[in-house]
C-alpha cells in the first residue's frame, strides 16, 4: 500500500514533466551568497539564530532551536532556465502534524514586477535531497530568494542552474536592508505549520512590509528567557514583536515578562514595541480550562501593559486577538498551531499595525 | 536532535493540559454509528469507496485508492465531556508534502447553533493510535461528526467517551440525506494537501450546503475510466462534479471524455452536470511547459462542453479556473497540490455554483 502511494504520487508529479537531468548542472555552494533574516553575525553555523556565546548561557532547547533555520533565506540572481536545490538538514525532523516540506524543505521565490511571488518548493526526501524546483523557464535574469528549513537545520545547501547561465548575488535590494522587524515567540512564530517555510507569518510579513524580518520563535520555548532578550536588544530594529504567550503561564509572564521589556527598552528608548495576545486556540469554544487559561493569560498581558504604559513607555503597543486568524474557527491544525490560512490571516492582521509603527 | 524535537513538541502541547486517562474511559465501536459520504453500500470494506464488484475490473491503483476514506464521516451524538479516537490505518501512509494529521488522522466537528463548527483534530502517532481529541467539554449531548483519513485506509475505529456519559446514532439529519453531490477527479479532489481531513473541498461543500458529498477522487488516478463513470451512475445524485483535468493529457481526454459525461447522463437526464477546469498551477506562471499544457487542456475541455451543449445537453455546466484559488499564487505546498487555504477559496468559489444547480 505504501509502495503503491508512492507509485501513485510518482505518477501524479510526473504531469508536470520536469525535462532536466540535474547531474548535467553546475553547482553553486550557498556560501557564495548572502543569507537574509539573520539577527546576528556571530554565530557558530551560517544558518543559526543566536549568537555563538548563548551556548550554556541559554536553555538547551532554546540552543537547539537556535540551530533551526526559521526566518533565513538566500538570496541570489540567475538567468538560468532551471534551478535545483542539493541540500542536507542536521535533523531530519518529522512531526505528524506539520508536512515534511514546511519542516525542513526549500521555498523559492522570484522578484518579478517588484514583488515576490512563489515560484515552487524543494520537497524533502530524508536527511539529503536533490530535486529540481522549477525548469522550462524562459532564461531571463532575476532575482530570487530561497527560504529555508522552518523546523530544521542546514548541514549543505547547493544551488544548480544550467552550465551555460550566469548566477550570482543579489542586485536588488528586497527585501529592504533597513532596521529589521524582530519576532520573538513560540512554535507558531516559529512557523508551525506551514506547509512550506514561505509561508510562516513573520515570513510573510517579511514580504508584505519589504523588510528583513528576524525571527526569534523558540518551539514550546517561548518563555521569556531574559539572556534572549540581552541578545535581541543587540540588533538595530525598527520594531520589536514579542508573541510569545502560549508558551508562558501566568506566573512566568508575572515573574518575567517587566522584565524581558526593559531590557529591550534599555537598549531602544524609542523603538516601537508590539505585545501580541496570545491567538484564541479554536478549541477552547469545546474545552472551558483552555478558554479560561487563554483568557487569564490575555488579561494578564493587558495588566503588564497598561502598567507599563503608566510608567511612560510611549513606544509600547498592544495587538488583541480580537479576529487574528479569523471567526471561522478553521485556521489551525489541531486547535493551536496554524496552517497556511491561519497564518495569512495573521499576517494580513498585523501588517496594517506593524507598517504604521515602523513608519 | 529529534529527541530533543519530540521533546520540546511534547512540552509545547502539554499547555493544552489534558485530564482525562484514555484508560478509564468506555470505548464503542465506530460500527455503532452511522458513517456518511459513502457512494455504495456493497463495498468489500465499511470504510470503501467503490463497489466491490468493481475489483479486477477497475485499475489496480484506482482499486487501491478507493480504500482510503476520504470524504466519509462518522456522526454520532453524546454528552461526554471528553472524546477519545483509537483508530488504525491500513497503510500509515507517509508523504513529503502533506502532514500525517490530513493523511491518516481524524478530524472532529460539532454542530452548534445549527452550523458545524470545528472541535479538534486527532493526530496519528503511526498505524494505530489512542489519543484525547478534545477534554473539559461542559456535558452537555452534542451532535458530532468525525471525518475519516483522506489517503488511508481503516482497519479499525473505537470513540472512548466517560463511563458515565450516553453515546449513540445521531438524531439531527445534518449534513441532511437528500440527494448527495458526486465529486470525481484528482489528488486535489481527494484532498491532497489538507492539513486534516475537514478542510479537503468536498468536505467544506458538504458543510457549506449542509449536504452529503460523496468523493471519489483518486490520486494521480482520475484518468476518465469508463466503469467508474459506470458506478458513479448508479448514484442517486442531485449533481455530478468531474474535477480530474490535472490527471489526464488531451489525447486521453479526447479519447475519453464525452464518453464518461455520455455513461452518468443515460441513467440521469436531469440531473447538472458540472465540469470543472485544472486550477491554474502557480509555478506555470514561470515553467512555460506548465503553461501550454494547462491551458491546452483548458481549450481542450471548453471545445468538448461546447460540443456537448450542441448536441443538446441541456444540463451541462462549465467551472472555468479563473480565481479558483486566488490570484496572489500561495494557494499550493508545491505549485499542484492546495493547502487549507487553496480549499477554502476552491469551496467559497464553488459554493454558490452548486447551491444554484441543486436548488
């Protein structure tokens, strides 16, 4: 039966006919272009999220999730008609509520008429992949940006493009190279689960503002570490998102959520702040403690904030759940993570908030 | 690396908090209840989508997809503040697009204020499982429907509800048993990529119509056979959707097509038939084979609805793929196969086209 959805499948992508052999290409070390998204430049691998000197100072899971590539992409510049991606991730993760693609696959996009649009992603096969991405293109040069594994780490990444084309770094800046958004937050910051990485809302958002956004979303880990917060106050944002709240109980957002605040503060006097309510997990209209919890939680971020607010942050700004990710109760996969709808939904909500505040 | 993911999933998920020890519980066997969306009731298997008849006689892969259960639903009715699945797969099918939860996981849906509302998925752990859906519900009797794998087969089902709770068939006739709507086709129509098995498009319709639909779509396998139109005729139907453009060339639609509608419109004069065209796959817009082919088949299928009209069907409906699935190209995981958000569009679109048809 497996053997046989294999089969199928098989059967079913080959309608799409991709024409070449991907051994005839040459190919390009990832290292040879620039890797957007990143918070900071001292870190121990290319594609990790923290700074190298977090290793023991951090949790280890947070370390660990660190090393996941959610947020980065690369950014190149071909004329070639075909693009393969040859990759290996340190993990090779699997989830039974998240498909292979968003975890740990490719997503690439193209810069055409001044915006990104989807070009296709590199499905995973295991630990190593090799697969074309799209082909039969009509050979123009452009620009394009390859995200990379949301719930993974990169061991490799090559880049194939036909032997006669010309490839190299990015002539155009997009998205912008401006002060980043920084996210801070849980599993959905981290993008769980999109069905490829393109489409996590910081991601997203990324596109729709054209600015680099960072993305420091921490899988279940999401609790305030104050370490992380010494970090983020080191980049030069335009504006600080902290959505971490399905990741904190009340005692920890009471014991450290002030806190985690004012040590960005301290570094950003005038930086923008945006405190996120935590989503309402569609599940809770059926389970009473999860809608009691969430509603405890959210109230007790609007207490942190209004005491803030009296204490004269002015740049500090607050996003209510209120219709996040919808009324319709359909944006997640399993009543709390988001899918690709709920995500959008997300993303189209805090756009009009976040271009306003980093205006 | 993937310990420590397992780990870090599981502290994620235990903010969710659940109470109740699946062990304690009364567990009934889903043959207590009536399973709706079937097309047949002479199937080998209860959870079949073809007639057993049909073995031998219809392609082997055809055959083998007929065993997944997409489109069929389980409906009962409790009190039980908890609702347990313990299930096993014939298949545990895995793919690296699509998340193991839309494969072979459960989807769970209530009926409040007269509409079906989302209550929680239930997620695979392998080829069998036993896992709390939902938890803390106030007790009181409900209306249920748990909607069955969409790309794999039952060997077995059990609801575990509270020892002291009622459970039985459900006494609200929603999605109501008139006349069902027949959907044949692809991958897509199967509902490859939902995240859970409630977001495929014929799943959506039968919510938005408050009426049964019955699936028969058949990965990479909608290729216009001639004794599946045979089955799909015996149905009772108050319209017939053929959706399987992505899966067939033009020599084989030629060959094949008029044929098909000729075979469901002999045993039903009256009854709407609607064709439907391939969605506009997004990464045509850069792989220029995708394209031509795409829309060859397009022409292809306009030129045989008008032949058809000519000739004095009357009946005969035609779905052109326009905004099908919007127009900003993120509607995929992988430029073919929709995400929850491409089948929520494909649904709102053909929503108010087949409420028209089968007024």
């Amino acid at each position: 039966m497996k053997f046989f959805s294999i089969l199928i499948l098989s059967l079913c992508l080959s309608a799409a006919g991709y024409a070449t052999a991907p051994d005839q290409l040459k190919y390009i070390f990832a290292t040879e272009f620039p890797v957007i998204g990143k918070g900071f430049t001292d870190t121990q691998g290319r594609y990790d999220r923290l700074p190298a000197r977090l290793e023991g100072k951090t949790r280890p899971p947070v370390w660990h999730l660190s090393k996941n590539c959610s947020g980065l992409a690369l950014r190149f510049r071909t004329n070639s008609p075909v693009i393969v991606a040859r990759w290996e991730v340190t993990g090779d993760v699997t989830m039974n509520h998240f498909a292979p693609s968003g975890i740990k696959g490719l997503d690439l996009y193209c810069l055409k008429n001044g915006k990104w649009q989807f070009v296709n992603s590199a499905r995973p096969a295991g630990k190593v992949t090799q697969t074309v991405i799209i082909d039969h293109m009509e050979g123009s040069d452009r620009e394009y940006m390859l995200y990379l594994p949301l719930y993974d780490g990169l061991v490799s990444l090559e880049i194939g493009v036909d032997p006669s084309a010309t490839v190299g770094p990015p002539q155009v800046d997009s998205p912008r190279r401006e002060k980043p958004v920084v996210f801070y937050g849980t599993s959905i910051t981290q993008g769980g689960c999109a069905s490829r990485a393109g489409m996590s809302y910081p991601n997203q958002l990324s596109r729709m503002l054209d600015r680099q956004t960072i993305n420091l979303g921490f899988s279940g880990n999401g609790q305030l570490d104050l370490e992380v917060a010494e970090a983020m106050a080191e980049i030069d944002a335009s504006c600080f998102v902290i959505d971490c709240l399905p990741n904190v109980n009340v005692a920890q957002m009471n014991e450290k959520f002030v806190r985690f605040v004012e040590i960005i503060r301290e570094k950003h006097p005038e930086v923008p702040i945006l405190l996120v309510e935590t989503i309402l997990f569609p599940h809770m209209y059926f389970d009473q403690t999860v809608f009691s919890l969430l509603h405890e939680k959210n109230a007790t971020l609007q207490k942190i904030y209004s005491g803030l607010k009296k204490r004269g942050d002015r740049q500090l700004y607050y996003m209510p759940a209120g219709k996040l990710i919808g009324a319709d109760n359909e944006a997640t996969v399993d009543g709390v993570h988001l899918t690709d709808l709920g995500f959008l939904r997300m993303s189209e909500n805090l756009y009009p908030v976040i271009r306003k505040l980093i205006k």
